[in-house]
C-alpha cells in the first residue's frame, strides 16, 4: 500500500519541489497551502496520513499551530511531523520541536536528504 | 542554477516554471505594498505581508540554486523583519533601498526566465542593505518625523555578523536626497480592507492553461459563431416558406437553444480570457512615486475601478500608452508645490487613473488638477511646424487644436526631462489605441488640469460588425468604433481644399466615400445620392463614411485573407455571414492612411 505523505507550505514551488522529490521514491503525496487548509484536508481523508512535511510561516495557520492542533488530535498524535524550514534561528526550532515536531529540515536542502528524513519514519 | 541531478529535467523546468510564476506574484505584490508602506508605516498587517514575501522568495530560490537572488532576498528580508517588529523605523532612505533592491530582484527573475547565466554585480546594494539594517543610515533628513530611531541593544548572533561587514562600509555614500512619498489613496480597498484583506493562498481554486489553447478555443468558437449565424438563418427561411410543418417546429425550437447555448458559451470563452485591468494599473503607484520623488512634487494617485476586465490581448498593449500618458501628467501636468501655492491651488496635486465598463467598451480615464495644456501655445507651434494655417487654426475649437499633440513630433514643452517633452510620447499612445481599434479623446482647461479618456473594445477576435452597404458592395464596420450614424442633409456638407466635410453639432469631420476609396479611385469623394453617413472614430481623429444602405447588425469573427492577397490596406480581414457569403471587414487605420493620401 502506498504511504501518504502531507506536504504543507505557502509556496507552489517548494509544494512542487517536495512532492516530485517524494513522488519518484513511489510516496503518494496530498498537499495543503497553510495550516487552515491541511486540517480541512487532513479531516476529510478516507485514508489515514502517515506523515506530515510543514513549513512554519504561513498565513491563516502557521506551522507551530497545525503541529498543536494535530498532536491535540487522538489519530495524528503519533504522526511523523517534519519541519521545513528557512528560519535559521536556533530558537525557531526549538519551538518546533517543542510544540511536537518529530524533525526539521532547513530549507534549502537536496531531494535525497529529505527522502532520507521522510524513510527513517516510514521505513518497515 | 542548481546542479541538483534528483530530478529530471522536465521535472526541474516545470518547478523553475512555478517558481518564475510565484515570484513574479510575489514582486508584483511586494511593488505594491512598499509604496503603500511609505503612507502606512505604522501598518503591521501590510509589513507583514511584505515580510511574507520577501522570506517565500528567499526560501524558494535557496532550493533551486539562485544565490543571487537568495542573498538579496534575505538582506531585504532581514530589515523587514526589524521593521516589523518595531527595531527599525520606515524612513525615505531605507524604503529607497527596498525598492531599488526590489528593482535589482526583478532584473534577477528576469535573467532566470531567460536563461541567462551573468551574475549581477550585487555588492553595492547589500552593503547599503546591511548599513540600512544597522539603524546607521540616520539621514540628514529634511523630514525629521521620518528619521531612523536607533537601533535597540538586542544582540543576536545575526546582528553580530552582520557589523563586521558593516565596518567597512562609509554611511555617507548612502544618504539621499529629499523625496516626498506618495500618498496612495485607493478608493477600493481602504485601510480597513488591507487588515481584512485574507492573505493570498498558495492553491487558490485556479489552474494554469497555456494561452495558445484559449486561442485555439477562441477560434473554434468564431467558427461556431459562423455555424449558428447561418443556421439560425436557415432555419428562418425554411419556416417561413414551410409553416405549420410539425419537424420544422422541433427544428426551429432546437435551434433557437444552440443559438442561445452559443452566446452564453461565447460569454464563458472570451471571459476567461479576460483578466482585471488592475494588473496594469499595479505598476502605476511606483511610477508615480519615482516620478515625484525625482522632480520634487507632491503628488496624490487615485485608482479606481481595477476590477474591471478585458482581453488578454488588450490588457498586453495598454500597458506602455497608459505609462505614457501618467508620466506626461505627473511631469507636465501637476506643477510643483510651489507653483500649485502661488496658483492658489491645494499644495498636493491628484492624478486618477479610473477604468469602467460602458457596454462592450472600456473606458480608461486618466484625469490631472495640473496646469492643463495650452491651447495657444499649441496653435502657434501647429502654425510653426507648417501643419496648418494661422486662419485655419485660429478659427479651430480648443478640442480640434488639442488633437495636434497627438502628432510625431510634436511637443510644446518648454524643457526637454528625462521623462518626457521628447514629443514621441502622446504619437505612441496614438498608434498603439490605433492598433487596439480604439478611440482618444483628450480635454483640458488651462490652470484647471486634463483628462484623457481611451475607449477600447473589450475583446478584439469576434466584434459586433455593422453591416452596411456602398456601391452594391457589403461592408462591415466594427461597431465599437462607430460615434453615429447620421441622416446626410447636404446643407450640412461644405467643401474644405475640393474635399467634402461634414459639420455636425461643434465638430467638422471629413467625409469619404467608402467604395471609392477602397478601390483607390482617385475620386474618393463623391457625394452621389448616398442618404446616410456613419461616423467613425480612431484614436483621436473621426472621419464620416457615406453609404447607401445600413443592413443591420452581427456578429462577425475576423478572418485574415491569407498570404496571397496579404496585406491589402483597409481591409482587416473577411467573415462568413449568416447568409453564408463572404464580407469585408473595413480596417479604419487603413481607411483613414488611404484617405489622407487621396489627393
């Protein structure tokens, strides 16, 4: 079975950059634009999401905020949560970290060092 | 650009392709916003969102290799991330190196959008960006409200990077000159709504469709519109010589739905090939800005009506008329604040820009309190140039000396600026409504200011042709150009250097013989007992065209007469009509080069 990966961020072109990085390792990929939209999403799915990618600055709902509300949730509290961000700030992490985030990658980064993140948590 | 090989390359053009998108949203919007930031300062939501920007543009070009643009991004960002959180203050001199970072980001995007490898020498404006993050730029401001708070004692390791560089650099190099920002008052979206304004999100409920399949989409559809006309034709014949037949009932029914299904498909096609005419006005606010920053004036721009729509094709070609026609107001229009005092005028001088819909037309008005045009000094430079008589133009109204400033060459300005006086600015806002099919109209009161108003079609491929006849010849006219169409009384027709004029109400237009002049006959002009005249306008100039017969209104898709027959002067193309008959369509801008030549 196909193991699903939610990408959140702002931008079309990191959403594109992710999903086609994940997609050629054979993940299937759902994406939401801010942290509003990926709990609609995440709430509508028959399917359950095995892992999370966010970005932290966003509109309506940021990062640290869908991080909260998922861990708050009884069925993605123990969801793989990947942070991507460019906030170099070393205190920006730790609030990720803090509020529930499994790991962070800052942006930029290669294609294979994110499918390395993504397959420590989905490795069998 | 990156080396990265995880992906392939249709994959990395496609995500280069989203990102030269976003980031052109992206600038568009930071353009926008820092000009308004200069009136709000205070506005956090706005700052916030300029943030937004900056830091999505950073974060996306880190991933695909652009350093460039990722170093300039990131000292912008850095500011703006101070002046959001209240560290700095907005000044003249740090929004002037915003802007002209901005500037250089634009230059950036636009050599990855083409492919071009150079690196843009980019050490000048991040030292300046540094120096301004610093709190150092302290202006010898002549505007003391505007001036830099200094810098509070937060230390983070950023900060402390960043002085080192800093040491080399002299501030004075980058202290500017006085500048006044411009107010921009935007009727429709007041500060209110800026608060409420729900930021932009990133998969709104669009897609993206390449332009060439609308075209081809809007082709099938003139061709649909020619099917229907001559079914719908048909159809009618049929009834009317067969009545009571019980099929032709249902066929008559049928085809009255796709007739209707056609239209409304119509409306759906050509709507989504239009687009707000508020992508054009976007660049205007910065222009103003410059321009009056530059010539020490204070000017106020109004915008209003940005929602309104037309074609694609349009909106591209009235961009640079519309730039024109703004600098001409903002730099020979309003008079500088002095000048505007002694004139016992507000000291700040207001430009509108205003757009609105008037049935299939677009009417685009831009409208200046500044000193108006001269009408005297335009006669005598008229006079000078040899364009005309000193009787001729003494007796002319105001609204036909006017219309001399729409000639090459042609400028009164006393002084020669940068930016316009050159006198090509107002013969290339000419030409280009000309290619546009649409009309100019330029009034002005001396002292009080001018308003220039453009009338253009909404959408150019399928026009309301008016269907008229002349010498057993079908013509159809584009409708959008017609003014009138007027009942000939020949006591109204005088002759002008042997060429028949028509004088209706104030103006006094020349009229043409529209067979004749087609076929180049050297008479052009005459007046045989042709009972009607339609009156039609391009750009700035109207000419009444004699014809026999009006045959009604459709409308018509223009068809080009392919290359054999090429280019033949006066003729845009040909349509099938309903009738299933081949017509011409009457091109005015040849039209009205046959007619000037016709001796």
């Amino acid at each position: 079975m196909d193991r699903i990966i939610l990408v959140v961020d702002d931008s079309p072109t990191v959403i594109k950059f992710v999903s086609f990085s994940l997609k050629n390792k054979g993940y299937k990929v759902v994406t939401a634009c801010d942290g509003m939209d990926a709990v609609e999403k995440i709430s509508n799915m028959s399917e359950k999401v095995d892992l999370v990618i966010t970005d932290l600055n966003m509109p309506n709902l940021d990062g640290y905020g869908l991080i909260d509300t998922l861990r708050h949730n009884d069925e993605f509290c123990e969801t793989p949560i990947i942070i991507l961000t460019s906030e170099e700030e070393e205190e920006d992490k730790q609030k990720g970290i803090q509020v529930g985030a499994s790991s962070y990658l800052v942006k930029p980064f290669k294609p294979a060092l994110l499918v390395n993140e993504v397959e420590k948590y989905l490795k069998n | 650009m990156s080396e990265d090989t995880d992906f392939e390359m249709e994959e990395m053009q496609e995500i280069i392709d989203d990102f030269l998108v976003e980031a052109d949203e992206l600038i568009s919007s930071l353009d926008n916003n820092l000009v308004e930031l200069e009136s709000q300062p205070e506005n956090l939501d706005l700052l916030n969102e300029i943030f937004r920007a900056a830091h999505t543009i950073k974060g996306t070009s880190s991933f695909l290799g652009f350093d460039q643009v990722t170093d300039l991004t990131h000292k912008m960002e850095d500011i703006l991330n101070k002046l959001r959180k209240s560290d700095l203050k907005v000044s003249t001199n740090i929004m002037d190196i915003l802007l002209e970072s901005l500037d250089l980001l634009k230059v950036l995007i636009e050599n990855v959008r083409e492919h071009k490898d150079e690196k843009l020498d980019l050490d000048d404006i991040i030292k300046r960006l540094v120096v301004a993050f610093e709190g150092k730029d302290q202006p010898a401001s002549p505007e003391p409200a505007l001036e830099v708070t200094n810098l509070p004692e937060n230390t983070t390791t950023e900060t402390k990077t960043v002085t080192k560089e800093v040491s080399e650099v002299q501030p004075a190099s980058i202290l500017s000159s006085a500048s006044t920002p411009v107010p921009v008052v935007d009727e429709e979206h007041t500060n209110d709504e800026i608060k409420s304004k729900p930021p932009k999100k990133a998969s709104e409920q669009t897609i993206r469709v390449d332009v060439d399949r609308l075209d081809t989409l809007m082709n099938m559809m003139g061709e649909l519109v020619l099917g229907r006309n001559s079914m719908v034709q048909t159809v009618g014949k049929l009834v009317s010589d067969n009545e009571g037949d019980y099929n032709l009932e249902q066929l008559t029914s049928s085809s009255n739905s796709i007739n209707f299904i056609t239209t409304e498909l119509q409306m759906a096609v050509m709507k989504m090939r239009m687009q707000p005419i508020g992508k054009v006005f976007k660049k205007v606010p910065r222009l103003v800005r410059d321009l009056s920053r530059d010539s020490g004036k204070d000017i106020a721009l109004v915008i209003k009506g940005e929602a309104t729509e037309l074609d694609k094709s349009v909106i591209e070609e009235i961009g640079d008329p519309l730039v024109h026609i703004i600098r001409n107001s903002c730099d020979h229009g309003i008079e500088s604040p002095e000048d505007r005092i002694a004139a016992g005028k507000p000291k700040q001088g207001t430009v509108q820009l205003i757009a609105e819909q008037e049935g299939s037309n677009i009417i685009i008005k831009i409208v200046d309190d500044g000193r108006g045009l001269d009408v005297e000094a335009i006669r005598n430079k008229a006079v000078e140039r040899n364009l005309t008589s000193r009787t001729e133009v003494d007796n002319m109204s105001d609204k036909e000396v006017f219309k001399y400033i729409f000639g090459a060459g042609f400028s009164t300005a006393k002084k020669v600026t940068d930016v316009s006086g050159r006198g090509v600015g107002m013969d290339v806002v000419r030409t280009n409504i000309e290619k546009l099919n649409g009309m100019i109209e330029l009034e002005s009161e001396l002292g009080q200011g001018t308003t220039i108003s453009i009338k253009l079609p909404l959408t150019l491929a399928i026009i309301q042709g008016l269907l008229v006849q002349s010498d057993e010849e079908v013509y159809i006219l584009p409708l959008s150009s017609v003014h009138e169409t007027v009942k000939s009384e020949h006591s109204e027709i005088y002759y002008v250097n042997k060429k028949p004029v028509l004088r209706l109400r104030e103006d006094v237009i020349p009229i043409i013989n529209l067979g004749e002049v087609l076929r180049e006959s050297s008479a052009g002009f005459t007046l045989t007992e042709k009972p009607y005249i339609v009156v039609v306008g391009l750009a700035e100039s109207k000419i009444g065209i004699i014809i026999d017969k009006f045959l009604g209104q459709e409308e018509v898709v223009i068809k080009s007469l392919g290359d054999y027959l090429g280019t033949t002067e006066g003729v845009a193309g040909a349509t099938i009509l309903g009738d299933g008959r081949i017509r011409l369509i009457v091109d005015l801008i040849g039209l009205f080069n046959i007619a000037k030549k016709i001796k």
